[in-house]
C-alpha cells in the first residue's frame, strides 16, 4: 500500500455548496486499483486541525492511466484550504 498527500489546496465558499474535481497522479494505479480518500483542513503551514468548515470527499475513481480523481465539496460560506490524503493498493 502506498500513501500521498496532495499539495495544500483551496476552495472557495459561498452560500452554495462549491464542488471541485481534483486529479492525481500515481504511477501503476489502475481501474482496478483500491484507493482511500481522506480530507482534512489546514492552516497556513499545512497543520491539519477541526475548524468550521464541512469539507467532503463525494466520489474517488481510479483511473488506468495513472490518475485518480476526486470530488471535493465545501459547504462552508468562506474560502478553505485543505489536503487530500490518498491510501492506493494497486
């Protein structure tokens, strides 16, 4: 099993939920491969903490290129920054 952390990212907010689609390479993933998603929000530094935020990771598809998609949603009204880790067993 391999692990990644995606850079930190960020989201805007509104009074809509915001969805975002976000692409990751890992080399050797397939279709086949089984992938776990986790979201978390961080500071500036990239420190994960509980803030007031909901964030959601909504769908995760592997991909036979290599790429593993992700669907991220923000139900807050602010702008989020977050990290998306990845768990891959190819």
């Amino acid at each position: 099993m391999r692990s990644g952390n995606s850079p930190i990212l960020s989201i805007p907010g509104g009074p809509f939920a915001i969805s975002l689609t976000q692409i990751f390479n890992f080399p050797d993933v397939t279709a086949n491969s089984r992938v776990v998603a986790s979201i978390s929000e961080v500071d500036s530094n990239g420190k994960p903490f509980i803030g007031d935020a909901t964030l959601s990771i909504d769908r995760v598809a592997p991909n036979d290129d290599g790429e593993i998609v992700v669907n991220v949603t923000n139900t807050y009204d602010a702008r989020v920054f977050y990290r998306v880790t990845l768990f891959v067993s190819p």
